[in-house]
C-alpha cells in the first residue's frame, strides 16, 4: 500500500490554497492542501507498524511549527506546478530529515522544498497565464502547524488519514 507522511494547515491557510485548487487543480478532490514531509513510499503491514512507533518518537519530542508563506512559486521548468513557498524553517528540514532514516524508506526523488500546490498538470499556455497572475498576488500568511498525519492512497487515487501525531515536545 502506498503511504505518504504530511503537514495539513490550518482551515483558514487550507481556504486560501482551495479557492485556486478548485480551478487549477485536477488533483484538488483527492487530498486537502497539504505539507509533504515524506514523498509517497510503499510499504507492508509489519513496516508500518514500525513506522507509526517512530512517527510517535518523533511526535514526542517535537514542538509546534510555525509555518509562514510569503510567494508564489513553480518547479518549472520540471513541471508545470504552481505553489504557495512555504518557508523553509529549521523545525520543517528537521523533520523532514527524520523521516529519510530507518526505519522509514531512506531514498528521496527531490530535494525538499516545503510548499502548499495551488495549481498543476497545467498545460503551456495556461500556466503561463496562471503563474503571471498568481506571481502579483500578495500572499501573506502564517499558521503553526501542532500535527503530522500518516497517511494512505485508496484505490480511487484519494488520501485518507491512517493515523495523526500530535506534537508534544
């Protein structure tokens, strides 16, 4: 089963992302906005187990992130995805470390660039227009993020959430 380890904002920062997920995001009815701390990874029944043990550790001795968002920005020329930046803070690169050793699967496709997608799988001209428009918008927002949830893809494509950790540090 494929697994994948996110951050998901707040209601208000989740608005915010939505209202251009609805437009410019096929993928927009499959998971709500979200953080990625652990690309998508296969993984049995035993390995999760292990996996959810660490996840509470980690859980355990980290603290609530502040979470601040100040740009638009894209991956192209790679893919034609639009994101809002989310700041890459010492506390999200921490944790995202954490999870790439074991017992989590320790290999990685990117480099981790903390962000929120507003917008993808868009084609050449639509993006251009899309990223030119969203590039002037003011974006300001800030969240504190006290959680991490574990979650899965069912069959359909949809994220559901096996398990929250709550951060206690």
């Amino acid at each position: 089963m494929r697994y994948g380890i996110v951050i998901f904002p707040s209601k208000h920062v989740q608005d915010e992302a939505n209202a251009l997920r609805k437009r410019y995001d096929p993928r927009y009815s499959l998971i709500p906005p979200h953080i990625t701390l652990k690309e998508a990874f296969d993984m049995d029944e035993k390995s999760r187990d292990k996996v959810t043990e660490a996840l509470r550790e980690i859980a355990k001795e980290t603290k609530p992130v502040d979470i601040h968002i100040n740009k638009v920005s894209t991956f192209a020329p790679i893919t034609n995805t639009v994101y809002f930046k989310v700041e890459q803070t010492e506390e999200l690169k921490s944790l995202h470390e954490k999870m790439h050793r074991e017992p989590f699967p320790v290999e990685r496709d990117y480099a981790f660039v903390p962000h929120i997608t507003i917008a993808q799988e868009l084609m050449e001209e639509e993006y251009y227009d899309v990223y030119g428009s969203l590039q002037l918008k003011k974006v300001s927002l800030e969240d504190t993020a006290d959680r991490m949830q574990l979650c899965y893809q069912l069959d359909n494509g949809s994220w559901s959430v096996f398990e929250t950790f709550v951060f206690e540090g």
